[in-house]
C-alpha cells in the first residue's frame, strides 16, 4: 500500500474561499512598506547607539510581524464576510 497522504481538496477549496494568498499579499506588502519607512528614517535619521545593519534586521522583523497580522485580519474580515452570506 502507499503510504502518500490523500488529495484535499476540501483544505484548497477553504483556503481559495477565505482569499488567504491574495490576503497574503496585501498583508505582506503592507509590511514591507512599514518597515522600510521606519528603517529609512531610522538609518537616515540621528545617530542613534545601533549600526544600520541592526535597524535592517529589526525591519525584517517588523515587516513579517506585520505582514502576519494583517493577513491574519483580512483573513478574518474574508471569514466574516463569507458567514454573513450563508
């Protein structure tokens, strides 16, 4: 017997439904464009006590913190939205 997980297509169905890769990236971008006006003014700001390549790991850090979050509420307000219609 094969030991190959069967085909979901259930899982697909509900995540194409709830829009999760198009939430993905607006969440993402978002994110992105966060993190690099705060890095920007952070680099080209004063001169604080950290390098800039610390302020380019904390940007990373905020865009995907970002990033996850407002994925994670446009996912919510798709699954909102789709209940209210059923």
């Amino acid at each position: 017997m094969s030991q190959e997980p069967p085909e979901r297509p259930g899982t697909a169905n509900f995540v194409g439904a709830l829009r999760v890769p198009r939430n993905a990236k607006v969440g993402f971008a978002l994110g992105i464009a966060v993190a690099l006006f705060f890095v920007y003014g952070a680099v080209t700001g004063p001169q604080g006590q950290y390098s800039p390549v610390a302020y380019v790991g904390l940007g990373f850090v905020l865009a995907v913190g970002i990033g996850l979050l407002v994925t994670l509420l446009l996912t919510v307000a798709s699954a909102y939205r789709l209940s209210r219609e059923l």
